[in-house]
C-alpha cells in the first residue's frame, strides 16, 4: 500500500527532531535532522522541485518515524549517531567520531583559554567537551562562553607577549588576564562557571549568580549588578539551546501515552547524558489494564523476557504497581545496583517530558493513520443501520469555572481525522453562571443558524457531550431551526465515569447503545469527545487568563495608556493606585480633580 503523506503530515509536530524515512521491508533508507519536523518533511512530497535522486527515494517509502528533541543541536548529534548505526544507503557515509570537533579547557594554564580541537588529546592535559556535530556549532558555544564569561580565546604564544589589551578587552569580550586586569582567582571562577554551563549545569551557573547579584545591589554595588543582570539574561537565553554530550547519565526512559482505540510507548535510550535514539511500539491492551500495570508489563518484558542491556537507571512515566519487586529483579540480572522510578527531577524530569511527547506523537500518527479512521467511520455506520458511511461528523462541549468566561466548542472530523481549519469556538454571553443547557443552546443556535444559511458545511451527525439533558437541548435547537438530515448522538459517562463504559444515545433518550470498549466506532466518539473537551478547556483558559490579566484600570473612561502608565510609575503597581485617597491620585501628572474622583469611585465602588 502507497505510504499517505497527506494524512501523516497533519500529525507532525513543528518541533526540532530527527526522522527516519523506511521501505516496505522496514529496512532504513535515509535518516535526517530537522530544525522544524513538519516543514521539513513536507519538502519531500511537494508537486514540483525534486531532484531525481530525491524522487527515486520518495517512491520507496512505506513509513516514516520521528523522533522529538529538545533542540537543533541535539538532532544534529542523534542524527550522526543514527546514520552510523544503520548505514542507510541513502545517506553519506558518516566519518569516524575522531573528526568531530571539540571543546578543549587546559589544566597546564593560569588563564586558560576556550580552545577548538578536532582531535582529542592521549595525554591528561585538560578537559574536552563534546563531540559536537559541527565546527559551527562549536564555533557558536565558544562564542557564547565568550560573551558570556568574557574568557580569552587568543592562542599562548599572543598572551604571553602582549603589553596592552587587544580588541576583545575595548569590545568586551575579555577581561584582559595577559595584562593583570582581573585576578587569577576571579578568572579562574569565570572559567568554572563556563566548564560548568558546557557540562549541562547552567541552571546552578544561573542560581549562583543570581545570588551575586542580589549581594552586589545591597552593597548598592549597581554597575556590577547590572552586569551580572545581563549574564544572568544570556544564560537563560542560551539554556533552550545548549546542548551536547556530558559525562553523565546511563538510562532508559519508558513514556506510556493513551488514547481511546490505542496506546503507545516510546522508549529513549540515554548514554553518559547523550541520547542515542528512540523507539516506538503499540502495546494492545486487551485486559484493560491501568496505565502503570500496562508499563510495568512492557518494562518487565523488555528486560527479562529479551536480552536488553540494563542501565544504571530505568525511568518511567507512571508509578509501577510491582515497583520495588521489579527493581530488585533488574539488580540481581544486572549484578550491580538498578534504580528504578517514576520521580525525578532536573535533566531526568527533562528525559521523562521528552520520552512523553515522543510517546504521544507516535500515538497521533497512528491513530490518524487513513485505515484506522476508514474502520472507524464503517463500524459507525453499522452501529447506527445506515447505508453509506458518514462523511462529517461535528461535536460541541462547553467549559467553564464556576460559570466565569464560558466557552463552547465545536471540532469537526472527517474520513482524514480532524479538520482543524472548521474548529469554532463561541463566548457564551448573557446565560446564568453554570447554565451548561443554555450554554450549549447559545452555541448550537449561532453554529446551525450558519449552517442553514449556507454559510458552513452540514454534518452527517452532530456529537453532544453530556447525556439526555444536552441531547434533548440539541434537539429543540434543531426544532426551533428547521435542521433535518443531521443525526443526534448524546454520549454520557458510565458511573464510574471510565473511558469504554460510556451510554450512546441515538436521536433521543429512549434509544440507547453500549458499545463494547474495543468496537472502533467507539474510539471514534471518544476521539472526537476528547478533542472537543480539550478545544473547549483551552479555549476557557485563554478566555478567563486574558480577563484576569486586564487591568481594572482600563475600563475607566478618561485612563489610557499613557495615564496607566504613569500611575502605575507613580504608585508603584495597582495596589498602591487602589490604596490611592482622591488628593494623592490628583498629584499623578495628567490627572485632574474630576477624573480622580472618577478613577477613585470606579476602583472602590
């Protein structure tokens, strides 16, 4: 069968990662890094542009699979050591890791300098960092240690004959040690916090400076703060994207994701802190076991059941029923201490997020694969007696806090998956706080309203979140428009509210369905179930931050954002405007007496 690109493409993320492109026989042809996943790979299967060789590829693939890193950086590295294991024959034979650049710190200089070195040393005489996957990428670092730390990058021979600062002194990108403007010890603290970001611990760079720097500003040190404000700066800037081999970390990391009609395990394999790749398999789950009983199953298998190496540490993304036990097992296998465990933090927690969205990647690939939904919309229309597969289904949920800033949503599927270009979302305005019946009213009326004047496509069913109540709202909705041709589903949650034990309602409340947890028109109300609940949440969301971060100041007539600004500055932040008396508020330049009584009664009443 012809590999679906259309249907794959809308599942990739826009992540930074590696992808690795296979023939029919599962066999490697070609893998590749990508700053953007999705761009990238769409390149393949434009029309027009393809150079022969890169046709003749296309025309080979079966499947494709990605991997998500946490930066470019570290795609560039997974892909080398990628390409060198499987030898795909459509990549460049990869050279040997002697040629890769390094990342070099001397322990044999007083002011030692950052040097590029593309071949490691036999001799004890320093420390190396990498490899990394490019001379620009060691080029770039070096670059940022430098305007950073402000270390010497000139070569010994220049430092010990200068007789007054260089340029990088006057830039400042030195702090000129060859002519004794800094200390040895302070040049030397420098130099650690440098060694210390290149080994991944930039976090406890940052938190220590941070401490300098509050010292600096009591000591009414200001300059001096103010520069250790902008280190602080760069290095946040540079922690998303640093990123390169350390000399620890040996673990394999387990990401369970679920979903109605699925599950997927991704697992990473991470050596002296550098990941080497990742895997993907879909576990059935005919038992309907819980997500750490599923995991621990997989975890145990692939240790016990295969010849797997163990690692100094197994990470998992749920708590394991037979934790300890199974930990104790590993051990004794490995003859040596096996840390088992689903809490970390840190760059473990990191792995573990990373291992998770991996997981759920692959999950959503495969799910939206062409067959699954074509089995799901033929089981659907079994389930419902009609003649021809539905085409389009719709489904609307409603989400709110306590009833402030209700949302409603609708999302749309098609025999492809999601159409996320037809999602709508509706402000539900004007209903009593908590009224979900007239939430869904409001919603149904304006989305069928433009559906009977042609404005927006009709669905073959129209999916309801919430049982009777929501179904019957839907179906006066329908009555009160005119709307024919479109079947009503109502799904309510069984009593222990568990995904596979939910009551489908068809047309009205007097027929009713159980549809067996494994029926894929079963997954298919789920799936759209669960993606409305998610738009409407994250719709809910956007809705309620945005009404709380507005400032009570802008809805006073007469306070724009000049005026804001200026009371703001002027009493330090909106308590101080609130705390404000009518006489201080009028000392506000731009304020007069009559708009401070009006500024003064709008924030007290």
């Amino acid at each position: 069968m012809a590999f679906d690109a259309k249907t794959f493409l809308k599942t990739v993320s826009e992540a930074p990662g590696v992808y690795r492109m296979f023939d029919e026989d599962s066999n490697v042809l070609y893998v590749g890094k990508a700053k953007r996943l999705k761009a990238r790979l769409s390149s393949y299967f434009r029309n027009r542009g393809l150079n022969a060789k890169t046709q003749a590829l296309v025309a080979r693939i079966a499947d494709i699979q990605v991997t998500i890193t946490r930066s470019e950086t570290e795609a560039l590295i997974l892909e080398q050591t990628l390409i060198k294991s499987y030898r795909p024959p459509y990549n460049i034979l990869m050279r040997d890791d002697k040629s890769y650049p390094y990342v070099f710190v001397s322990d044999r200089h007083a002011y030692p300098a950052l040097e590029f070195k593309r071949v490691r040393s036999r001799g004890n005489d320093g420390r190396y960092f990498g490899p990394y996957p490019s001379s620009g990428a060691v080029r770039e670092s070096l670059n940022l240690m430098q305007k950073i730390f402000r270390i010497r990058n000139c070569e010994d021979s220049v430092f010990s004959n200068r007789s007054r600062p260089c340029l990088q002194y006057q830039i400042g990108r030195c702090t000129a040690p060859c002519v004794d403007y800094i200390s040895k010890e302070d040049y030397q603290r420098d130099v650690e916090h440098a060694v210390m970001c290149l080994s991944g611990k930039s976090e406890q760079v940052t938190r220590q400076l941070e401490q300098d720097m509050e010292t600096a500003s009591q000591a009414l040190e200001f300059e001096k703060a103010a520069f250790l404000r902008d280190q602080i700066g760069d290095l946040r800037s540079m922690q998303s994207q640093q990123s390169v081999e350390t000399d620890s970390g040996h673990a394999d990391i387990f990401a369970l994701a679920e979903r109605p009609g699925g599950s997927s395990i991704s697992v990473l394999a991470v050596r002296d802190g550098r990941m080497l790749g990742a895997r993907h398999f879909m576990p059935k789950n005919e038992l309907g076991l819980s997500g750490g009983e599923l995991l621990e199953s997989f975890v145990s298998q692939y240790y016990l059941g295969q010849s797997h190496e163990l690692p100094q540490e197994v990470l998992v993304t749920h708590a394991l029923p037979g934790q300890q036990v199974l930990e104790q097992a590993f051990s004794e296998q490995a003859e040596r201490r096996v840390r088992l465990t689903d809490q970390v933090r840190g760059y473990r927690a990191q792995w573990l997020t990373l291992a998770r969205t991996n997981a759920e990647q692959h999950l959503t690939t495969q799910l939206s694969g062409q067959q699954q939904m074509d089995r799901r919309f033929e089981d659907l229309r079994n389930v419902l007696g009609l003649k021809v597969a539905p085409s389009r289904l719709e489904c609307f949920d409603i989400s709110h806090s306590h009833g402030e800033a209700t949302v409603a949503s609708c999302v749309v599927f098609e025999t492809n998956g999601p159409v996320k270009s037809d999602y709508r979302r509706f402000n539900i305005e004007d209903i009593e706080a908590g009224d979900d019946y007239g939430a869904m009213k409001q919603a149904l009326t304006r989305r069928y309203k433009r559906i009977q004047n042609k404005e927006a496509k009709k669905p073959d069913i129209l999916v309801v979140d919430g049982g009777k109540g929501q179904l019957n709202m839907a179906r006066e909705v329908f009555e009160e428009l005119g709307v024919t041709g479109v079947i009503l589903i109502g799904v309510a949650k069984g009593t222990t509210r568990k995904p596979g034990l939910e009551t489908l309602f068809i047309e009205t409340i007097d027929q009713s369905v159980v549809l067996d947890s494994t029926q894929p028109a079963l997954h298919l109300i789920q799936h759209i179930r669960d993606e409305s609940h998610r738009f409407a949440i994250t719709g809910h969301r956007q809705r309620r931050d945005k009404t709380r971060r507005t400032s009570s100041l802008e809805e006073i007539a007469g306070v724009g954002p000049k005026r804001r600004r200026e009371l703001l500055k002027f009493f330090g932040g909106l308590q101080g405007v609130r705390q404000a008396t009518r006489d201080e508020l009028i000392r506000v330049p731009g304020i007069n007496a009559q708009l401070a009584e009006q500024i003064y009664l709008a924030l007290h009443g």
